[in-house]
C-alpha cells in the first residue's frame, strides 16, 4: 500500500492506495485546529461543590470543566496559595479530553498521556504496564514485560496493537522518548510563567494518521509538498516511517498519477 499526500489551501489530502486503487481518503487540516490532546498550565477561576467539578481558564472561549473525581496524588500544581484540595488561583498542569460543543466546555484531566506510534505513556502514580485489548498473545506480553523497565517514578504504560509487529528494542526505544518528553514537560512547567499557549501540543489528525499506520502494510508515504515532507521527518522517533517517505519531484501532478 502507498500513501499519498499533497496539501491544498491550507488542508492536506490524505489518500491511502491500495494497488493504486484509492481505499481511504481524509482531508485534515496542515495546523491542528482541536485542542485535544493539548497540556495546558491552568489555573481555577471557579470551584462549584454542588456539581463536584473546577472551572480552568486555559485559554479558551468558556472555562475548561475539571471534575473533583479527576484530582489524586497524580495532579500537578504548578502554583498553589491555597491548602484546600483545589480553589481559585491555584495553577495545574491539564490535558484537554473533550473539546468544546456550543456551549459546553471542554473538558480536562489531570491525567497526562502522551502517545506514540507503539505506546502511550501515562501520569498515573500507577506503574503500570498493560497492553492493548487486540493483543492475544500472552507470550509475548509476557516477554515484553519481563525485559522492559518501562515504567517508573509514576508512570504508566500502554502497549499498543502496532507494537506487536515490531522489534523489541524499538518498542522499549519509543517508550523510553515518551516517558523523558513526558517528564520535562512536567519538570518545565514548574519554572514556566503560564500562557495561553500549550505545553504539549498533539498532533494534527493527518499526522496521528500516518503514525498510527501499520507499518508492515505499507510500501512508501510519498508527498509533493516540502512542508508535509519536512513535518514527517521531524517526527521520526515518533512515527518511525523515515525509511519509507518519498519526495515527489516531477513536473507531472502527483496526484494524476493515481
């Protein structure tokens, strides 16, 4: 399978060839424009009792809903003036989880994740490592596990399906990337002034596309676009697809050729 992409106005066409019949298309904008996924330093501008949840300024056009049920010994304050469990004012790191429905709010956790193409590490204070429900092979579970050291200092990790056809190293290689991202992001945001800017900002939907293809499916990801090019080779600990990225250089239309 080939997939090919080329950007439009802002958007990018993404079409997934399957002995050059066409068996996918997206159209995603080039920027992400959810917010889901995004670390945010918030800060509590309500605590309402009667419905168990803060309000969090992130940035947004209405205050970010973050239920009383969400906080534990997991949940990062960045600033906290207060020594109740959370009020007005305090500061803390949150990822987006819903986003904004007309009125509704977004939702946020104190949860942080990050994923990757075999995994996705998690802030949990569990140390836990589980593995993907479509992975029956208890086997090789059980090899990963016991060769890993892939969760520590509160965080957990989940093994996700397209890890099962690839090499070991590889897998523990992503997870030991995630997991550093993951904490200098905790640690940075200690020392950091809050903004309305992101700390940690997921990435557009054509992206998350590509890294979550199975890699063993597919023969080349060709583009005639620099900028689709460059953003793919940017990300080649975390898509790991560098080996199979094409540049298509011709005079001829890309995507008159299939």
């Amino acid at each position: 399978m080939e997939r090919i992409l080329t950007e439009r106005n802002g958007y990018v066409l993404d079409c997934l060839f399957d002995n050059r019949r066409a068996v996918e298309l997206r159209i995603d904008p080039v920027e992400n424009e959810s917010c889901i996924g995004n670390i945010y330093i918030g800060r509590v501008k309500d605590v309402v009792p009667s419905i168990g949840a803060a309000f969090v300024d992130i940035g947004l056009e209405n205050n970010a809903f973050l239920p009383f049920s969400d906080l534990g010994e997991h949940t990062i304050f960045t600033k906290k003036p207060s020594k109740k469990e959370i009020a007005p004012d305090d500061e803390v790191l949150v990822m987006v989880s819903r986003e904004p429905v007309k009125t509704k709010p977004a939702n946020v956790t104190t949860k942080l994740s990050i994923p990757g193409k075999y995994s996705v590490v998690s802030y949990d204070r569990k140390n836990a490592i589980s593995f993907s429900r479509k992975i029956f092979d208890n086997d090789w579970k059980k090899n990963v596990q016991e060769g890993s050291n892939m969760s520590a200092d509160g965080i957990s990790v989940i093994v996700r399906t397209n890890a099962y056809y690839a090499e070991a190293s590889v897998i523990y290689g992503e997870i030991n990337t995630l997991i550093e991202k993951l904490r200098g992001i905790i640690s940075g945001a200690q020392f950091k002034a809050r903004t309305t800017k992101p700390v940690y900002e997921a990435l557009p939907g054509w992206l998350c596309d590509i890294r979550d293809t199975n890699s063993q499916m597919l023969d080349a990801i060709i583009t005639d676009s620099q900028n689709i090019y460059n953003r793919i080779r940017s990300l080649g600990d975390i898509l790991a697809l560098n080996d199979k990225l094409k540049m298509y250089t011709q005079s001829y239309p890309l995507i008159k050729n299939y």
